[in-house]
C-alpha cells in the first residue's frame, strides 16, 4: 500500500509518499480503507524522532482516520464490510489502509463528511477525557481553557458548553472571534495581558474549576491564582517548557487542589476503549444534531503532507487540519 514515511527525523521535507506493507486485521480488529487523517502535534514530535511510536503501534504517522471497512477480523461482530467508521490510532493513519479495534471505531454520522469524522477522534477524546474523567466538570461550574483555537481547544469548548458550563479560554487576537462564535463566554488575549487578571476580573475574584492546559511551566503560578477551592488543573502538554520557578506549593493545600498531568496515547487499550464508549454515548448523538461540529481549519491532498505539517508548526490553524488520502 502507499504511506507517507520519514526518510529520517527532521523537517517536513523528510515526509515521502512511498510503499509499506498493508496491515492484516486480528480476529477483533477492522481493516479500513482510509479516506482522510488528520494532523496532531504527536506526529510533528514523531516525525522529528522526539517521540517514538508505542510498543506494537505501527511505525507510520497519524492517529486517527476515517474511512470504509474493507475486512473485518473473525471475532467482529458490530461492523462489516463496507461501514463507514472512524477512530483514534496508536499510529498508521498516514496510508491507504489501517487497522482499528472493533471496539475503538465509531460510525461516521451521515451529516458529516470523511473529512469532518476525520478531524474528531484525537480532539475530542483528549478533550473528554480532561473535562470529564480528570477534571470532573460539572454542570454550572467554570472551565478555563488554554490555546482555545487549538484542535483539542475547539473540542473542549463545545463539550464544556454541552455539559452546562462556563468557559473561558485563551488565544491570540486573530483566534478569539472564533471560540466566542463556538461558544466561549470569555476569550482573554494572552499576549495583551497576564491571564489571570483578566480570569480574576470576569469571575469577580471566584475563579475557575477546571484549567486544560498545554503551556505547562510558564503558565503554572497563574494557574494556581486563577483556581478556586478544590480546583482542578489537567496539564496534557509542556509547550511553553516543563520547568517552574518560584512556586508557593501551600497554594495547592489551601486550597484543596488538585494537579493532573495525562497523555492518552500511552494509555493501556482498555482505558482507550472505555474513554472511546464513553465519549460515543454522549457524543454522536449531538454530532447527529448538529450540536457538536468538528472544527476543520484546511484539508491538504497526503501528497502535500510537507506543507502540511509546516502550517501546523507556523500555529497559524483555528482547529484541525486534515489530510485526504487519494
């Protein structure tokens, strides 16, 4: 089969389209011919050799795809042949064909194209699994939410307001317009003004429950001063760097809160199944309704995968970016 690979760690300029060998699907897994993929900074990271793919995960970039089953394994019991689903990967989205667990795909609703279901799996699953299995958000309580206009940061501005509650975010000028048209009750330009003072202002000095961030260091002190009691922070990435200086840790026992720290790549397939269950139940339904949309900044043909990750890495996008699989 055709596949993007990486002829060694580096550029985007290391990405070729060339021959791999096709998958073969176990008893409980699906061989689904892929129509589109979509790009996640993890494949940046991999394709610079900062992060290597999971034991047994295949070596190709991309984690997560939609498209039609081909095959499905002897044991499969929800789809076959010809079903369009769609999923989170370990990796091996960037190529004609890929293998997913039965229990990992999730039907493509008819309103949305292979392109859109592409753009949902790693998003909105990442973002699931910060609100509501980490951070435990709950209905009328407050989210923060860092880099608003980022894939995951789309996802979660939605699911926050599906789930009745406040949210506020962060992003640069040109990207706030965007997540108050998805939502957002309050988008604080982080680079006119310290953060927090613009959270401590809005929320009367109260603060928020909940903070998803990916800045990590940088961003840590005003985490703490933006949480109320018993908040919770979810750090998912170190952007910004993985170092603090100067933290008063009594902040944390005063009041009550609790740090996180998650990836959900390196999660066992168990967990990824539940978290995949979990998401569906709530999810599709309102993907059905219009209710929760996949945010879709471009889509590029998988021959300009270069391009593609270059966009990415200028984080010019507002939302995924997708790639067609021709």
């Amino acid at each position: 089969m055709k596949a993007i690979l990486v002829k060694q760690p580096g550029g985007p300029e290391q990405l070729v389209l060339g021959d791999f060998e096709k998958p073969l699907p176990k008893p409980y897994e699906l061989l689904v011919k892929v129509h589109a993929t979509a790009l996640n900074r993890a494949d940046t990271l991999q394709r610079q050799g900062k992060y290597p793919p999971p034991k047994d995960a295949s070596p190709l970039l991309g984690l997560e795809m939609a498209g039609e089953v081909v095959e499905a394994g002897i044991n499969c019991t929800r789809y076959k042949k010809g079903d369009k689903v769609f999923g989170l990967l370990s990796g091996g989205g960037y190529a004609e064909y890929a293998v997913i667990d039965e229990a990992m795909a999730m039907p493509v609703p008819e309103n949305l194209s292979m392109e859109e279901a592409a753009a949902i799996p790693e998003v909105f699953l990442t973002a699931w699994q910060a609100l509501v299995w980490l951070g435990r958000l709950q209905a009328g309580e407050r989210a923060l939410i860092h880099a608003g206009a980022s894939g995951v940061g789309t996802a979660a501005i939605q699911l926050a307001r599906a789930l009745k509650a406040e949210v506020l975010v962060t992003a640069s000028e040109q990207k706030i317009q965007a997540c108050l048209d998805l939502g957002a009750h309050k988008a604080i330009n982080y680079k006119e003004v310290p953060f927090e003072d613009e959270v401590l202002a809005y929320t009367n000095s109260e603060g928020v429950d909940v903070i998803v961030d990916f800045i990590a260091g940088p961003y840590f002190n005003q985490n703490l001063n933006c949480l109320r009691l018993d908040g919770r922070l979810v750090i998912l990435a170190s952007l910004g760097g993985g170092k603090v200086d100067g933290v008063d840790l009594r902040k944390i026992l005063t009041k009550r809160l609790h740090v996180m720290g998650s990836t959900l790549r390196s999660r066992s397939k168990e967990y990824q199944i539940k978290l995949t269950e979990d998401l569906a139940r709530f999810a599709l339904p309102l993907f059905k309704e219009g209710k929760l949309k996949p945010v879709v900044d471009s889509v590029y043909d998988w021959k300009d995968v270069a391009e593609a990750h270059r966009y990415m890495e200028q984080n010019k996008n507002i939302g995924k970016i997708v790639l067609r699989v021709e």
